[in-house]
C-alpha cells in the first residue's frame, strides 16, 4: 500500500487534493504537512505535520516515520507574491526542491509530483495554441524558478532514476480556500465579490486572455499523471495542460447569465504585465495522447458551480 506525503498542504491545491488522496488510499495513509496550520478538515482526517521544506532533514524524519512512498511537493510562493520578495522565494521555490529531490533520491522514495506552470512561458513564446517545447524566457522569479525546476526534476530523472511527474498548471480556480497570490486570482476573487458585493474590480485588463483549469479537473489529472504508466510517458520534465482559456469579460459575461445585475470594473496592477508574458491558450495533446487527460468543465459550467458553493459558504 503506497503512503503519500503531502508538502503544502494548505494551500489552494492542496486543501483539495489531500482530501481526494485520502479517499483514494485511505485516511491514515496520506499524511499532510504544511508550514502554517492546515484547515481542521485535514488536521483532524488524517496525520498532519508542521513541516517547512527547507528542513529536509525533518522532512526526511517524517518520511521514514511514516514510510512515505510518494511525495506530492506543493509548497511554493506564487508569481504575484514572488515578485514582491525575489530572493527569499528563489529559496524556497528552488532550495525547497533541490534538497526535496535529493532527499526522494537518498531514501529512494517510489515517485514524486511538483508542479510547474504556464509561468515557464515568455514574451517570446508562441502565445496561442503554445506547443510542450518551444522558446522559453520567462522574466518573472517564479517563471524563472520553474523552468529551472523542470530541468532539475528531468535530471533526477535521467541521472538517478527518480520517477518525477509534472504538470504545467494553468491558472486554477477554486473555492475551497482563497487564492494563494498568483496572476490568475481574479477568476477566484470574481465569484467571492460577485457573491459578497455584486460588483467586482479585476487587476487585469478585460481582454486579457489565460488558460485556466477548474480545480476538479487539475485534481483529476494530477491523480491520473501519478497513476499513469512509467513506460507510457514520453516528457521527461513537465506536461502542458491547458484546460480552457477565457478573458475577464468572458467571465463577467458569464456571471452576468447567473446575476443579471452584476458589474466588473478593470484597474490593471503590476500583474498585467506578467500576464502579457504568458500563452493565451496550451496545446496539451501530448497529455492527452500519453495518459488520457481529459476536462470536465467549460466556463459556464464551473461559473454555476464557483456561484452555489460561494453562496453556500456564506449561509454557514
Ligand atoms: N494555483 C495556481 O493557479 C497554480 C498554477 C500553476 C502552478 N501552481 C503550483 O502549484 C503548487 C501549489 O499551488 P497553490 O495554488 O496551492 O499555492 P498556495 O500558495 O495556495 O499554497 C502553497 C502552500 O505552500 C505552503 N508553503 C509556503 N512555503 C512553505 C515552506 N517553506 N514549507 C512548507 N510549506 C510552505 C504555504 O503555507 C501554502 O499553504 C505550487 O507549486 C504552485 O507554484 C499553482
């Protein structure tokens, strides 16, 4: 039976994927660690740590107390929080996975899951349609940290055996808990304002256009690439996933279906430039070919479903 380590467990991803490992492998197998505390949901399911990833040597503790056989590395500070704090998130975004990988090779965990994402992508590359290799020159310090990531988790790879898996995620969207400061938050803050406020002022221009994925179907994914046959998987650092791709105004149009008196207003912050910087729409026909990735959810479909569930969280 395989035992799962989860590093950043409460954060946007997180919170949800540990609960759908939990189903899949039983509670006590899938053992959660964050930093900061996690949401009772998860403290009180199944074993949770306080665990800070770079101090791998009490990660490493964890892993053998436990006899962890799969890692799924979440812990990160995303684009729009890196910027603001270069060097201190180059550590932890890089460091934390260097020494998470030698860690996974030393004690020769079975597989291990980090994600990438679209933030690899630059100025320069094709912006529609964006093939899985093509020129890459990211120009933030998350981009940055994660085209090198990938290249270190293709090395522990090739070099030492280690099985790592990897997504490029777009921007993911869910309700669970807040966004965790990245340039695709507005598709999450929208439904919370439209919800709490009836009115919403996006930080992007409204023609601005993103990939962007529905929390159930990254989850799905994610469990199928970890599921997927070694021997069928022909990227060796991290698969595109594109899922849908929409702009603000299609989301306002969209909400607009379901509250006619809605209103979205657009005061562009820093974060439009690092959204002019990235593809508008992924090709992810080589996930789909190697291990049947497959979506769920257009625009309007996760619009009624973000609607109702915000909705129910303030009735509670
Ligand atoms: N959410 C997205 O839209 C998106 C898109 C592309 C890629 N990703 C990637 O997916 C992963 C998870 O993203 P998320 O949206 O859940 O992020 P998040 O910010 O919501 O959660 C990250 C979690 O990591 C924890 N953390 C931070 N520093 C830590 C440390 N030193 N040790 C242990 N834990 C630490 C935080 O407390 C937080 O709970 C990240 O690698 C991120 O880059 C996310």
């Amino acid at each position: 039976m395989d035992k799962i380590l989860v590093l950043g467990c409460a954060g946007q991803i997180g919170s949800e994927l540990t609960l759908e490992l939990r189903k899949i492998y039983g509670d006590s197998n899938v053992c959660a660690s964050d930093i900061r505390q996690a949401d009772k949901d998860i403290t009180e399911s199944g074993p949770f740590e306080i665990l800070n990833v770079l101090e791998a040597n009490k990660v490493a503790e964890v892993v053998k107390k436990h006899g962890i056989t799969q890692i799924y590395h979440l812990a990160a500070i995303l684009s729009g929080n890196a910027e603001k704090k270069p060097l201190p998130s180059w550590d932890i975004n890089m460091k934390g996975l260097l020494d998470i990988l030698e860690m996974v090779k030393e004690l020769k965990v079975k597989r291990l899951f980090w994600p990438s994402s679209i933030a690899v992508f630059g100025p320069s590359t094709p912006i529609k349609n964006t093939p899985q290799q093509c020129v890459m020159d990211p120009n933030t310090v998350y981009g940055i940290s994660k085209l090198a990531g990938e290249r270190w988790i293709a090395y522990y790879r090739k070099r030492y055996g280690v099985d790592t898996r990897s997504i490029r995620y777009p921007g993911l969207i869910s309700y669970k808990t807040e966004a965790g400061g990245g340039t695709t938050d507005y598709a999450v803050e929208v439904y919370y304002d439209a919800i709490q406020k009836g009115s919403y002022i996006c930080f992007l221009e409204k023609d601005t256009y993103l990939p962007m994925m529905f929390m159930p179907d990254a989850i799905k994914a994610t469990i199928q690439l970890m599921h997927a046959d070694a021997d069928k998987l022909t990227v060796e650092d991290s698969y595109n996933v594109g899922g849908m791709s929409f702009c603000p105004d299609d989301v306002f149009k969209s909400i607009q279906k379901e509250m006619p008196n809605f209103t979205m207003d657009y005061e562009p912050d820093f974060r439009q430039a690092i959204a002019n910087s990235w593809p508008q729409s992924i090709d992810d026909s080589i996930a789909r070919n190697d291990w049947n990735l497959s979506f769920e959810y257009d625009l309007d479909a996760m619009t009624k479903v973000m609607l109702a569930e915000i909705k129910k969280k303030f009735e509670k």
